[in-house]
C-alpha cells in the first residue's frame, strides 16, 4: 500500500508542479488511480488468505481472501485488463478470475437457485443477456453528453469566484449560482463511470444474479446510482452511491482496518488518492465536520418526524436541499482546485457551513447517550429495500455498511 501510493503521489506531484495544473496530452494519473487501487485490494487479500487465521477476518475478508498466489499473466491481466484500465471500476481478484476462466455467470446462477443442472451446472444453466442492461447503460451515456453540451459548458465552475459576481452579486444568487453550478458539473462523472459499466457489461462481466422479479441484474460493479444521488435526503445516501467502488475500496483497506481514528483516515487516504492539488484536501476535510454534524443531527432530532406522512414530507425536503448545498459547499474545492480560489468561494460564502456543522457535532455530540441505537441503523434496511434498481443490492450494501459506520 505504501509502494503503490507513494508512486502515485509522485506522479500526481510531478503534474501539478511541472504542468501547473495543466492536463498534458500524457496524463496517466487516472488510469495510475486505478491499478493503484487493484494493487492494494490484491496485496490485502492474499494477506487475508496467506498470513492471517480465520478468527481474525471479518465474514467479508474470509469471502475475498485469496489463499493462491496469482501467477504473473493472472496479476498483470487483473490490473491492465482494458476493460476498466482506464476508469475502472475497481473490482475484486476473484470475481475477475471467474469472468475470465468461464464461470463468472453460472457461478451466480448457482448461488441463486442453490443446486447445480446438468453434470457441472454449465450445460443446463441459463444464459442471460448483458443486451438490454448495455443498451439502458448507452442511452443514459447519452443524456448525460447531451446534458453536458448544453448545460455544463454554460455554467462555469470559474465564474464561482470571478471577482465582479462575488463582490457585486447577492449572498443568495451567488448560493443559488453554486448550487446549479454543481449540479451541470455531475453529468461528466455519470457518463464515465456508466459507460465504463456498460463496457464490462459487453464484455458479459457485472452479472449480479437474477433479481427479485426473475430478471438478470449487471450491477455487480456498478460505481453510481444517478436516482439517488440526485434525490438524497442526508450526506450518507449521497457517498453511498458516488463513485461506489472507491467508496468500498476505502472501507475495505482503510476503515475495516484502521484501529482508531478511522473516519479521519479514510477521508485523508481518499485524498491522498485523488491527488495532491489543495482542493482535494479542502474537500475532504471539510467533510469529516459536516459527516459527524450529519450523523449528530440523525441520530437527534428525525425521529420526530416519522409519526405522520407530512411532517416526514416536509422532513425530507428540507434535508433534501441542506443535503444538496452541503456537497455543493464541500466539493466546489475539489474542482476549483488551487488555495487561492477556494478561499475566495469560502469568503464568499461566510465559512457558514464550516460553523454550522462544527456547532451542530459539539452541541448534538454531547446531548446523544452514546448507548442508544442511531436512527440510521434502525431505519437502513427499510431505507435500502426501496433503492432503485439502477444499481446492485451487492454493491448497495457493502458501500452502505461503511457509511453506517462512517455517517
């Protein structure tokens, strides 16, 4: 974990400070980001599998533990495959070796039903098509171009801080001009990822197994869920469905893992992972705040309005658009990249959200018995059996048992 991004980091150095925050034609640090991470999931589970003992895994280390060393060509086909060499998603040794020694489909097909036709459960096992779920996958690729066209290039993230529109503009145009803003930026993020889903979907890799209407599902590595993003009512549900591998990347070698001080950690590895331009480290550290003040404000005050449909409603709403002007706040930073603009976008903005959530974890913090259940663990299996469908329940739930924890 240290080699691998150690390298990283000085690749990600050498393009912010020799090409001044250029984007030169050679630029590799994304493709890098993801053998970064393949490299560190395979180093932790031949671990599990080679030098721990059982009793000190956890239910999901023992499932992906790899007890075999993989030879050359399997490592190199694992972490340079051009399925997702260039945008990923990352994904796990063993789902990868079954994709591509032929078992991949019948494998899950099995788990499903439980027993095996024909003399090895190959001959007589379904064969689900990856057509329609490509075809979905290639039109929503399509909206999001489109969309990115029209919108995105008419609202700049630059003009954020243009001096005369912070100095001119009023508070609530320049909130509402962030907040739409943010929003036109999103669909570059749900294009990649989706069409690199729809790629190892063609490949006839991602099947999850046959959902609960008897249809084949291929979100095994789905990486977004447009739906819930879009509609998510508290900072949880919004990480649990942006960039979802990475997201279970993080849990899997840093949080699981990591004996204390694990949600700093893992904010500063995601960092550190991203790259070394400052606004990166403003993001996520502007997020450990706003997480704790998140979960704080769950735990305390939802539960009284879950009696009747409309204070829930109005519930909703109301942590709908905090929820939305939250990760505006957060992840302007992160795409205005250098120090000089994000302070000029926070002054602009009064540091409020760095107040508020700083005042809200101290004050919540200490009102909440730490010995009650959070609301968040009572409600998340109902929560998670209305998801949409646009992405696994695999997926779903392993990103979510981070964040459970997390926020």
């Amino acid at each position: 974990m240290t080699t691998a991004m150690g390298y990283l980091t000085v690749c990600q150095v050498n393009r912010v400070f020799i090409f001044h925050y250029g984007i030169p034609s050679t630029d590799f640090s994304g493709p890098l980001m993801i053998v970064t991470q393949k490299i560190i999931t395979l180093a932790f589970q031949l671990h599990d599998g080679m030098c721990k003992k059982s009793e000190q895994l956890t239910p999901e280390q023992k499932h992906l533990a790899i007890n075999v060393r993989p030879s050359l060509i399997e490592y190199l086909s694992y972490n340079l495959n051009f399925l997702s060499v260039l945008v990923g998603p990352c994904n796990n040794y063993k789902d990868y070796i079954d994709f591509i020694e032929g078992r991949h489909i019948s494998q899950r097909l099995r788990q499903n039903s439980g027993a095996c036709n024909g003399q090895n459960g190959y001959d007589k096992t379904p064969d689900p098509s990856p057509l329609n779920a490509v075809c979905r996958k290639l039109l929503v690729c399509c909206g999001c171009m489109l969309f990115f066209l029209i919108m995105t290039r008419s609202l700049p993230i630059s003009y954020n801080v243009d001096p005369h529109f912070v100095s001119h503009a009023p508070f609530l145009t320049r909130l509402t001009y962030a907040f739409f803003s943010i929003q036109a930026a999103r669909p570059k993020f749900y294009f990649a990822w989706t069409l690199a889903d729809a790629v190892n979907n063609a490949a006839g890799y991602g099947f999850l197994g046959m959902d609960e209407n008897g249809k084949p599902s291929w979100d095994l590595i789905c990486n977004i869920n447009i739906l819930r993003i879009e509609t998510a009512t508290s900072f949880k549900t919004f990480i649990d469905n942006w960039n979802i591998r990475t997201g279970i990347w993080l849990k899997t070698v840093c949080y699981d893992r990591a004996p204390k001080h694990r949600l700093a950690l893992t904010f500063i590895l995601s960092a550190l992972w991203h790259g070394v331009y400052p606004g990166y480290y403003f993001t996520f550290i502007t997020a450990i705040p706003i997480t704790m003040a998140a979960r704080a404000i769950r735990k305390s005050i939802r539960h009284y309005f879950l009696g009747s449909r409309g204070l829930k409603l109005g519930y909703d709403i109301l942590t709908w658009a905090a929820t939305q002007l939250a990760i505006c706040y957060t992840v302007m930073p992160f795409l205005l990249l250098a120090v000089e603009p994000t302070l000029v976008y926070y002054r602009s903005m009064y540091f409020h959200v760095h107040i508020i959530s700083i005042l809200v974890a101290i004050t919540l913090h200490r009102k909440h018995n730490p010995g009650e259940p959070s609301a968040t663990t009572k409600t998340f299996s109902s929560a998670s059996s209305s998801s949409s469908s646009s992405c696994s329940a695999q997926c779903q739930h392993v990103h979510s048992n981070n964040n459970d924890k997390v926020d």
